[in-house]
C-alpha cells in the first residue's frame, strides 16, 4: 500500500507541475504581449510622429543622405486611411553652384494612403503646386545635377576633338510604381556658362506619368518670353537615360544670353556684344545621358530656327569678317532683318546647310557649315547674293570665304577656290596696286 500511495502522490504532482507556469514563463509571454501592444501602437502612431518636428528631422536626415543635400520641410502630413500631403519642401544646392536652391515647391499631394499601397503599385494622380528647379553649368563643365544623373564632365573638350563614343548602356531597376502626375505653376532656371546661355521657363504646366522608370510628360510654359509647348519621355531603366523631345517655341526674346543659338547659326554667338531680336525654334531630339560628352556623341534630331528683327552690336563675327575683306564697310551695331535656318543634328555636330540673312529680300550672308557640339568649333563657308556685297559676291568666284575657329574666337579665313590654302586679302588686293616709284638715289 505504501508504495502504490508514493506513485499516486507522485502522479499528483507530476499533473500539478504540468499545469502551472513557472514564474519566468508568465513573464515572457507579458514582454512579448506587451512588446507587440508597443509595435502596433508604434505603427499606427508613426505617420503622426514623422509628422512632428522631430519626425520631419528623421525625413529630412534620410533624404539629405540620399541626395546630398539640404533638405527641409514645412510641414509633413500622411496616414494610413488619409493621403499625403508636403508643404514648403527645399532642397538646397550643392556646393560651388550658387545659393538659390536647386528645388522649391509650394505643396504635393497625393491621394493614396499607406494602406492603399499595400498590394497595390498603382498611385492616384499626384498634384505638385509651385515647383521651382535651378540648374547650372559651370566654366569647367561641371553639371549642378551631374551627381544625381551620372559621371560628370571636369573639363570641357578641346577644340577640334571629336566627341567620344557614348558610354555604353547599363541596365537598371528603378520602383515598379505606376503614378500619374500633374504641376501647375512650374518654373525651372537653367545657366550654362560654357554657352553663354539662360533659359527661364514659367508658368509651366505639365502632365505626365511615371511607369516603372519610362517617365512620361507633356506641358506648355513661357520660355524667355515666348510662348512653348513640348512633349517627350524618359527611360530610367538604363543608364545612361535614353530620351526624346518634341517641342515648339514662338516669339521668344534673343538676347546675349541666349548664345547657344550659335550652334545652329554661328552669327547669334555673341556673348560679350548686344543681341536684340524675336525668335521661333522647331525642335525635335533624340539622345542618351545628359553628360556633355553623352549629349554630344548621342543626340540626334532637326530644328528649324528663324530670328526676326535680328540686330549685332560689338559681334566678334562681323569685326573678324570686315577685317579679312578691307574695304567692306559694316555698321556698329547692325540691323540685319531675318535669319532662317533648318539644321541636322547627328555625329557629334549640328549641320547647317543655309543659314540665310534676309534684310528686305536681300540676302546678306549665306552660311553653309557645320558646329561641333562638343568642343564649340566651327567650319561654314560664307557666300552672299547681295547686291549690296559686291565685293563678297565677286570674289567667291575666286576664293573660298571660311569661318572657322571655335564659336568663342571666331576666324575668317580665305583660300583659293578649290585649294586647302589660305591667302591674305589685303595683300592679294595690294599686287593690283600701282607700284610706288622708287626714291631717287643718294647722290
């Protein structure tokens, strides 16, 4: 009996301890209860704690990381059941790029909540109001935004260089998001200092999508006073970015500033002088990268330029081209009427096979020649149908009349007709002179 009693008791107990929890147990079922209570809080309370002064830090310190630069915003509102809103959001420029910051706008919002993307990689159209951008190039080629879109160029190319080959294309996977977007009210600066060149385009409105990194816009705008509608896309699936653009710009202001110009028409090179006059520009392009090396080896496309009421003053052209031809008489400053031409872009240059100055029906200067997109040097052949150039005209028959050089230190050069020579003008003019008579000798 006794023995039976011990299994019995020892039964007992083995059921008793078999039911409780131990102490330590009890405890870490409340630290795991207690820690998930915490994560579930924690995450339905995070979109209002980013929202705080402290949370917007927490955003700011992430996205200053990834694109290294300052980055403040005013206010930050987003939920899981409400959208997203921005307010007062700026991005400072690097540094050496100046002050103004490289983008500003008044307010985003999107309409998606954060449980609205789960399971989901469509976004409703997002609105972006009061954007401002600013985009420079400095002397020595640097790009503001060079960081952000790939290897950037040091040093600009050495006159004469041909464009090197365009780097080769690498495969990329940006977010496989689809979002529709719209801005209104846009504005965006660019200043190329290696074109002599400001581009302000305001009141921009566009509407676009993104796609898995095929981005997608149309818009209009006033570009330096006239007025612009363009279109075009580009892939972010590869790198450097393939892209195209459409684009229409009417009774546009020429001005000094707007040397790149020169490229299609060498003459509205003019960057230390005064250039007034209203322009049209027809373009359409295709390229790869938006390096100035990639730019120059890649792009491809037309453009029809016309510049009415065009008129010079202190142009390097027109003193190099009085100073090869003695006798030709050209006004400081010039009025020279209507300039048209219709180019080809391709093979690192821009081909301009007539470039007409038309001044009441009477073309002044013809230009037929080519521009290196790269190193800015130039070779066009210079003719006339004036009456007014006789002196041109007469003597095309017999020489070639070149501008070469580079778009910054132009060279009129003339060589005889058919001959890789060049001759001085003044010089051949002077074999026709009547020789002096010789003094007398000394006795």
């Amino acid at each position: 009996m006794t023995g039976k009693k011990a299994d019995l008791d020892a039964g007992t107990r083995g059921r008793e301890n078999g039911g409780t929890m131990k102490p330590a147990g009890k405890r870490a079922l409340k630290i795991i209860a207690v820690t998930l209570v915490v994560l579930t809080a924690l995450a339905a309370l995070a979109p209002t704690l980013l929202s705080t002064g402290p949370g917007r830090h927490v955003a700011e310190t992430i996205a200053a990381a990834r694109l290294h630069r300052a980055v403040h915003v005013e206010r930050l509102d987003f939920g899981w059941t409400t959208g997203v809103y921005i307010e007062k959001l700026t991005i400072a420029e690097r540094e050496g790029f100046g002050t103004e910051p490289f983008v500003a706008l008044a307010a985003l919002r999107c309409p998606n909540s954060l449980l609205s993307l789960f399971g989901s990689e469509n976004l409703n159209e997002t609105e972006i109001d009061g954007l401002a951008v600013n985009i420079s190039r400095l002397d020595d080629g640097r790009l503001s935004i060079g960081d952000l879109i790939g290897k950037e160029t040091t040093s600009p190319a050495k006159p004469g260089a041909a464009p090197g080959p365009a780097a080769p294309s690498v495969k990329r996977s940006p977010p496989a998001l689809a979002m529709p977007f719209r801005l209104t009210a846009a504005k965006v600066t660019f200043t190329d200092s290696t074109l002599a060149t400001e581009a302000l385009l305001t009141d921009c409105a566009v509407t676009g999508s993104y796609e898995a990194g095929l981005v997608t816009v149309a818009g209009t705008g006033r570009l330096n006073e006239g007025d612009l509608v363009f279109s075009g896309h580009l892939d972010r699936r590869a790198a450097p970015a393939p892209f195209d653009l459409q684009a229409a710009l009417t009774n546009a202001r020429a001005s000094n500033r707007t040397s790149a110009l020169g490229y299609q028409a060498p003459i509205l090179y003019n960057p230390t002088g005064l250039t007034t006059g209203t322009f049209d520009l027809d373009v359409k392009l295709a390229g790869c990268g938006f390096g100035r090396t990639a730019l120059a080896a890649g792009l491809t496309g037309e453009s029809h330029l016309q510049v009415r009421d065009l008129r010079l003053e202190k142009s390097k052209f027109l003193a190099k081209l009085a100073k090869a031809l003695p006798g030709l008489k050209i006004d400081d400053p010039l009025e020279l009427g209507t300039l048209t031409s219709d180019s080809r872009v391709g093979g690192g240059r821009i081909t301009s096979p007539d470039v007409e100055l038309v001044r009441q029906d009477d073309v002044l200067l013809i230009l037929s020649g080519w521009s290196n997109l790269a190193t800015g040097a130039i070779n066009y052949k210079i003719t006339s149908k004036s009456k007014k150039l006789e002196k041109v005209e007469s003597l095309a028959a017999l020489v070639d009349l070149r501008l070469m050089g580079t778009l910054q230190e132009p060279k009129v050069e003339v060589g005889l007709a058919g001959k890789d020579t060049t001759i001085d003008v003044k010089k051949m003019i002077d074999l026709f002179k009547k020789p002096k008579k010789a003094p007398p000798p000394s006795p």
